[in-house]
C-alpha cells in the first residue's frame, strides 16, 4: 500500500502522546488525555486493514497469519522482558501466575492478579487483545462478497455493545468484547471506504476537523474532564478525516523524522514503559526535579522505541516478509 503520510504522522503523535500520558503519570504530573493515543490508533487500525483489503485482496487465514507475524513476535519478547524483571524483582508489584502469563501471550483477557485489571503482563498489551480481536473477526469477513464485508463487521459490533449495555457480567471476554471502544474499528472502515471511493471532505472542513478534534483533545486536557472512548472516539474519527482532507490537498509530504516516529510507533508502544521506569528511579536517586525527570522519561521512552524498532521490529518484518505467501506469489509473477 502506498504510504498515507498524514497517516503516519497520526500514529506518531499518538505513540508521543501515550509515551508522555506514562510518563507524566510516572512524574506526578497530568496529562490523561494522551491515553486518547489509543482511541486514535484503532481509529487507523481500521482504516488500514480496510485498504489493505481491498488493494491487496488476500484469504483469511493468510490475512490472520500476516497480523501475527507483524505485531506477535515483539509484543512476546516485551512480555518476557517483563517476566523476567518480575522474577528478578525489579517490578515488586507484579504478581506472575502461569494462568496470567499464558493467556497474556495467547491475546487472551484475563483478570492481572497483581491488579485485578483486564490487563496482560504487559499492561499496554490490553490493546492488542481487542487488535486481535478485530484481526480475527476482520479474517472471518474475506469470506463475504466485498459489498457484504463492512455492513456485517458494523452489525455486529453494534451488536456486541448494545449486548455489553444489556447485560451485568464480570466474565473478562464479555466486558472486553462488549466495551464501545471497538466501534473505533468499525469508524476506521467506514472513512477507509470513503477515500478509497474519493469522497474526500474539502482541505477547508478538514481543516476544521483536524484543529476541532485538537481543541477538543486540548479542552479535556486543560480542563481535566472526564472522557471515555464515546467522547475520544469521534475526536479520533475527526482527526484521522481532517488529516485524510490534508493528504489529499497535498499538504503532508515525506519528512524524515516524523516518518521514522510513525514507523517505529509499534515499538515506542510496546517498549517505553521499561525506559520510563528506569529515569524515574534514577531521577530518584539523584533528586532531579520532576519537570526534568519528565522530559527525560518521554525522551527516553520515545529512544527506547526507536532503538528497539531499528534493532528488533524492523529485523524482524523484513525477515518474515520473505515468507509471507502473498510476497512469494509477488516474486513468482
């Protein structure tokens, strides 16, 4: 797929503004509203995996096989860093059980013992349980005649959330499957389907968009408000159809920096948190003021990613992308 700068420059800022929400949590400092980076990246997600689709029609299990091996391997790896601290008892709070840590690496929701969160070993790996859980569904889809594929996703999403408002349930599949966070996905195939028709809004109202979705992200986090995904996801959906209005126009162009943040954003992710950790208890240590330890956690974290994109995510892609069976169709033709 040819890249969509603007795209990519959204999943920068949204990794920045999760690296910084840690880190400024971490500090004692505020800032919530860069959680919102989640909402954002399913937003994309969506988007992404509905044009890929369609220019590059492939069968579900392949599809599946794919996403595996693009987001698997070093979400394993963080994971087992993460034991392995928490053997070592560098992480005193994290409870390990078998149970946890096999549903953790099997995208499985399950309560943390050390929390009694929906969350995996690797916390920031909540996300990718319901990443994975569209993958699977979006899979199951390719069986459908195209025109078909979207209107069933939505149905039954839909349906999914009005299940979790009918019914009161603390079984960990059913709150995570049912939450409202998910129709972020669906938001995502719906703009995808758009571009790719060329119904794209005018530069003027996606300017608009792209500057009212920031106001609105900046009002939550200036005024501390409450917000959940049904306030997020329709500031995520205006941001991802105002930045789309900008490519369109011409407005984005390949800049190097931002492009290498947005590529490596996966891995900024997954990897942050451990650097973070380490700059707070060194800054501890040494009694840095917090607005300096904040600055260096986000700079750190964001280091952390990029190295671990340069060292690891990127090895990685180019070493399974040899053999993905769409690739060797691609070098047989």
């Amino acid at each position: 797929m040819k890249t969509i700068h603007g795209i990519q420059y959204l999943r920068a800022l949204a990794a920045l503004g999760v690296v910084l929400f840690h880190a400024a949590e971490r500090t004692g400092h505020h800032f919530a509203i860069g959680a919102a980076g989640v909402d954002v990246f399913f937003v994309i997600s969506g988007f992404i995996m509905w044009v890929i689709s369609d220019r590059r029609p492939v069968a579900p299990l392949s599809f599946l096989k794919e996403r595996l091996r693009r987001i698997a391997p070093i979400y394993w790896l963080a994971t087992v860093v993460m034991i392995g601290g928490g053997v070592a008892g560098l992480f005193p709070n994290l409870v390990l059980t078998a149970e946890h840590i096999l549903a953790s690496l099997m995208f499985i929701p399950a309560r943390s013992p050390s929390s009694g969160e929906i969350w995996p070993v690797l916390v920031q790996g909540w996300t990718l349980n319901f990443e994975l859980f569209f993958y699977v569904v979006f899979a199951a889809s390719l069986i459908l005649p195209r025109h078909r594929r979207l209107p069933m996703m939505a149905a039954l999403f839909l349906v999914l959330v009005l299940l979790g408002l009918a019914i009161d349930t603390e079984n960990p599949l059913l709150l995570t499957y049912t939450r409202p966070v998910i129709l972020e996905f669906v938001a995502g195939m719906i703009v995808a389907e758009f571009w790719l028709r060329g119904r794209v809004v005018g530069s003027r109202l996606g300017i608009v968009l792209f500057l009212g979705a920031l106001a609105g992200f900046a009002a939550l986090a200036v005024l501390r408000l409450p917000f959940d995904e049904k306030i997020l996801g329709p500031l995520a959906v205006m941001l991802v159809v105002g930045t789309l209005a900008l490519e369109a126009d011409g407005r984005f162009q390949k800049w190097a920096l931002p492009t290498l943040l947005g590529d490596a954003s996966y891995s900024i992710y997954l990897w942050h948190t451990f650097a973070i950790s380490v700059v707070v208890k060194g800054a501890a240590m040494m009694g840095l003021d917090s607005v300096l330890t904040l600055l260096c956690a986000l700079a750190a974290g964001t280091l952390a990613g990029v190295a671990a994109y340069l060292m690891l995510e990127r090895p990685l892609i180019r070493r399974t992308r040899s053999r993905l069976p769409l690739n060797r169709v691609r070098q047989a033709s």
